[in-house]
C-alpha cells in the first residue's frame, strides 16, 4: 500500500471533493483560525493550497504536515 496524495485527502484543515478529490472545497475554522489574514476563496486545488500556506509562514505550516504525517502513519499500520 502507497500513502501517496494524503493532500488530496479531507482532514480537520480543509475539505476536499469526495470524487475529484484534488479539489479544494473550502477551510475548516481550524485552518481559518491558523491563518486569519489568508482569503480561502482563492483556491481550487489541495495543492495550490499548501505551496501557499507554506510561503506565507512555515512554522504554521508546520500543524498541518503534522497532521498529514499522522493520517500516514495511521494508514500504514
């Protein structure tokens, strides 16, 4: 089993479509708490998401790799 694209997957940061799951479907309040100043409207793409959070402040950043890191770590047990 790959745990490629855990990205593109839901999590308490941000939602995504259920089929077109690269889809960006709008910010939890979680992610909107940890970025008040980023406008959320913006984004289609997961990705396109995270390069941007990223460049705007990597220490914030930071909470939402972790939380992908534990998704992944729970997908591989």
């Amino acid at each position: 089993m790959q745990a490629v694209g855990l990205a593109n997957l839901s999590n308490t940061f941000y939602s995504v479509h259920p089929r077109r799951n690269d889809r960006f479907l709008g910010a939890t309040p979680r992610l909107r708490a940890l970025y008040p100043e980023m406008d959320f409207t913006d984004f289609a793409f997961a990705r396109h998401l995270l390069h941007s959070l990223s460049a705007l402040a990597s220490r914030r950043f930071s909470e939402v790799t972790a939380q992908l890191h534990q998704m992944r770590a729970l997908l591989l047990q």
